[in-house]
C-alpha cells in the first residue's frame, strides 16, 4: 500500500496489505498514557492511606514514583527500539523468549481489561452518588462508557487519542484549579495539614504500614507504560515514545504530588483512606460549588480517559497476539476503513461488560495491579538481558536510558515489597493469579505454540545477539 | 430525570454495539480473511532501520 494511502487512511484495493495507521505523535503518547494514569489521582492512591496514614500515602508517592520513573526510562529506551504493537509484548518476544512474551501480553490484557471494568465502575458509581435517586444502579452508565469508548476505539486511534488529549487535560486542569483555589501558599486558611497530619497519626501503624500503602500507592501512576502500545501506530517512534513517556511521567509526578498535599491538608486520614474520590470530596469540602462541579467532571472525564487509553491498549496487546499465532490469527484483523483492531476490540469488549456486573471495584483494582507489579518485574529483567545481548553501539536506540543498571535494581527491589504488599492484603487473589499464569503458560508450551510460526515472530532486522 | 437518563444510556449503548455488529458482519463479507489479517509486524523498521551505527 502507498505511503500516501496509509497516511489518509483509504479503502485498500484487493490484495493490498492492511496495516494499522502510523498518525499519532508526542502529544498523542501523551494523552494515551497520563489519559489511563490520572484516574488514579481521582480515585485509588487515596487507599494507601487506609493501609499506613497520610504521611504513608506521600512516602510512598516518592519511592512508588522511583519505580514508574525506571519503568518510563527502561521503556522508552527498549521501546524506541522494538517498536510494535504489543509493545512489552514484542519486546519480551525478541530479548526473552516466546513464553514469557506470551505471559507479559497476558499481564497486559488482565491489567488494562481490568483497569477499564474499575473506571466504568467508578463512572456509574459517581452517577449515582450525584444522583441521590432510590432505586437507582449504575449498570446504564458502566455499560453506556465502555461500549462508547469501544465505538469510539473501532472507529480510529486518531479521533481516540485526540479526544483522550481532550479529556485528560481538562481533568488535569482541575486538578490545578483546585490547587490553586485552596490557597497552598497559606497554610491555615484553608489547608489545615499541621492539624490532620500530626506525629501522633502520621503513620498509625508504624513502618509496616508504609511497606503495606506501596499496594496502592501504585495507582499514583499505574499504566503509564500503556504508551509503549502506540509504537506501530506513531509517526516517528524512536522520537515520540520516549518524548511523551517521559512527559508524561513528569506531569503525573507534578499531578501526585499536589493531590497529597491538598487531600491531605482537608481530609482527615481515617476519611482520606475510606472514601471513593479524595478530590472531589476535598472539593465538597471547602464548601465552593464550583469547585464541587468543576472535580465532579474532573473525575468523571479522568475515568473516562482511562477507560479509553486501556480499550486502546488492550485490543493492541491481543491483536499483537493473534497476529504472531500465539492465539488464532482471526483477532489479528485490521480494519479496511478505520485501520484498527477491530475484532480484537469487539471480542474483548463483552469480556469487560462482564467483569463489569461480576466484580467488584476493589477486586478489579487488585487484579490491575497485580498484572501490573507482574509487568513491571519482567521488564527489570529484560533491560538487563537487552543490554547484554545488544550492547550500546550493537543497534541504534532511540533513546539510551541513563545509569544503567540502577533502574532496572531500584524496580526490581521496589517490585518484591509491592509483591510483599499486596501478598498482606490479597494474598490469596496473588495466589491464585500466579497459578492462573502457570496452568496457562502450560498450556502454550504444551499446546498451543506448536502453531506459530517460529522464524516470523522475530521482526527486528538486528544483528546476532552477543554470545550468539 | 436520572431515570430517563439511565433508559438512554441504555438505547445508546444498544444502538452502537448493533452498528459495530453490523460493520463487523460487512467487512468481514467484504473483504477476504488474508488481506484481513495481512497485517506485519516490523514492517517500517525493515525498511527505515539498518542498525549499522
């Protein structure tokens, strides 16, 4: 197909190839990952709280921010330079191996099918709070955001990610508003952080409560690799990817910090770690009705950009399978018009309606976040195998990242207390995802790997590995 | 109101799930499954990307 016809997105005459659109650029990255991230500000982080006090919450805001800054810098230099779809998926492929490739799309999937159930939740839940209406549910509103989103996925990434950048912003933005309109550079007018945060109950229950907030303190910045997804659909990857990854992670830095300070200045921290939406109730709380519709919609937009960018990512790291033989090559389609993965969207969007009705908010958000520390601690591994068998100056690398290997040890080491983490508070849902993940990488070794196609899954025209 | 509200959620949900059932039905009769799923994987780095540094 012309350059030119895949630039404009036309209907493909007979036997041309259909491939998916190389449109977006940095700002799209962008919006794709602090689109999936920043619900997170809205809803999520606050939980830590619960597990360790309020100064919990902000300790681990610093070291679980040191982990997603490794995971943005190993990721934008891995994948600048296997740029595809799937991405952590493909980058597993090529420097691991086909089994763990296959795991680490799993981890994708469950991570942002999941992600996409908790914010549809989220969305439903807050209309019916606004609502006040006996007899009321959330179902309309869960399944009215994820089958728009789902349409609005099938119909193009460009109009996608453009509305994400919409929407994400404008959540951001209240999120400065707030700020701004509590007066922070005036300690005791409006913030009162010296009362609620006192050295009594700062940390209620000592250090352990600090290693048990790191469960969910991950939702300051979880999905912020989701940017990696876009790698086939960016006009110039090894520019873009590490542009807005790394963008992106310093907005979200800026984004956690100022909700701690503000949340934790209006909220008590017994509250803080109970309530569903930290800013829109510190919104309630300085008593302005503006201020109370203006995070109202700042929470209703982030959840709705999450929802998104994880449809996006999801049907990409499933048609990546597809597309290789690891699952049958029918989800591997593109559509002729739009460009997308259109089955692989379609199929998953029945999955996280039912995950919808089933689950719970609190078991979906594990789920998530398991599937992601699982990501994570594969991806510490696979800068290390990466430099060693491609040492620097073997292939060209759209962006080298610095201090290697300090990331990829702080991420492995910030990984193992997640695990431990979550292990205090869902042990048995770790359990059981962790023997989900070996009765089915069983299953393609025994089975289902005999059909794929061994010598086309490896795309990347790189030289022999070292030691090779 | 929030009733009503939630009866067009419903319609508009129904609506867009029957039109991407019915797409789906069209492209896939109008197209043949290989060029369907003709899609390549690294297919701008094998032109663009010579890794000689």
């Amino acid at each position: 197909m012309s350059q030119a016809a895949q630039a404009t997105g036309q209907v493909p005459a007979a036997g041309q190839r259909i491939s998916l659109l190389r449109v977006l650029g940095p700002a799209h990255v962008w919006a794709l990952g602090v689109g999936i991230v920043l619900v997170g500000e809205f809803t999520g982080w606050n939980f830590s709280a619960d597990k360790g006090g309020a100064l919990a919450a902000l300790i681990t805001c610093w070291f679980v921010g040191i982990l997603y800054t490794s995971v943005a810098m190993i990721d934008s230099e891995v994948t600048s330079t296997v740029a595809a779809a799937g991405g952590q998926y493909a980058q597993a492929k090529h420097i691991v191996g086909p089994l763990m490739a296959f795991n680490v799309a799993l981890y994708l999937v469950f991570a942002y099918t999941m992600l996409e159930v908790s914010d549809s939740i989220l969305v439903g839940d807050l209309m019916v709070t606004v609502a006040a209406t006996d007899g009321l549910t959330r179902h309309a509103f869960v399944v009215l955001t994820i089958v728009v989103l789902a349409w609005l996925n099938y119909r193009g990434v460009l109009m996608t990610l453009n509305v994400n950048f919409i929407i994400t912003a404008l959540a951001y933005l209240s999120i400065i508003i707030l700020f701004f309109s509590v007066q922070p550079w005036s300690q005791g007018v409006v913030l009162k952080l010296n009362e609620l945060v006192t050295p009594q109950n700062a940390l209620p229950y000592g250090w352990i409560g600090v290693i048990a907030a790191f469960q969910f303190a991950i939702w300051y910045y979880l999905g912020i690799e989701g940017t990696t997804q876009a790698a086939e659909e960016v006009r110039s990857p090894s520019r873009s990817l590490p542009y807005g990854t790394m963008a992106g992670m310093i907005t979200l830095l800026i984004a956690a910090a100022l909700t701690w300070y503000v949340c934790a200045s209006l909220l008590p921290w017994e509250y803080l770690g109970f309530t569903f939406f930290p800013l829109f109730d510190a919104a309630r709380v300085t008593g302005s009705p503006t201020l109370e519709f203006i995070l109202f919609w700042g929470t209703v937009l982030s959840a709705v950009a999450s929802a998104n960018g994880c449809i996006n990512d999801a049907a990409r790291a499933w048609f990546s399978l597809g597309r290789d033989r690891y699952l049958p090559t029918w989800f591997a389609a593109v559509h002729p018009t739009y460009r997308t993965p259109y089955r692989a969207i379609l199929f998953l969007l029945p999955i996280a309606l039912a995950f919808a009705f089933i689950a719970d908010l609190n078991q979906a958000i594990t789920f998530s976040i398991l599937s992601g520390v699982l990501q994570y601690t594969f991806m510490s591994i696979n800068i290390v195998m990466f430099r060693n068998k491609w040492p620097l100056g073997s292939i060209r690398r759209g962006y080298t990242h610095p201090f290697h290997p300090i990331p990829a040890i702080c991420l492995f080491l910030l990984c193992a207390i997640t695990f431990f983490a979550i292990f205090l508070g869902f042990g048995s849902q770790l359990i059981a995802m962790v023997i989900f993940y070996v009765v089915v990488s069983i299953w393609f070794h025994f089975y289902r790997y005999r059909f794929v196609r061994r010598g086309d899954q490896f795309t990347m025209p790189w030289p022999k590995p070292k030691g090779y | 109101m929030w009733f009503t509200l939630s009866y067009i959620a419903w319609a508009i949900s129904a609506a867009l799930a029957l039109w991407m059932l019915y797409d789906w039905f069209k492209t896939d009769t109008a197209y043949s499954e290989d060029q369907l799923t003709s899609s390549r994987e690294g297919e701008i780095e094998a032109v663009s990307e010579k890794h000689k540094v």
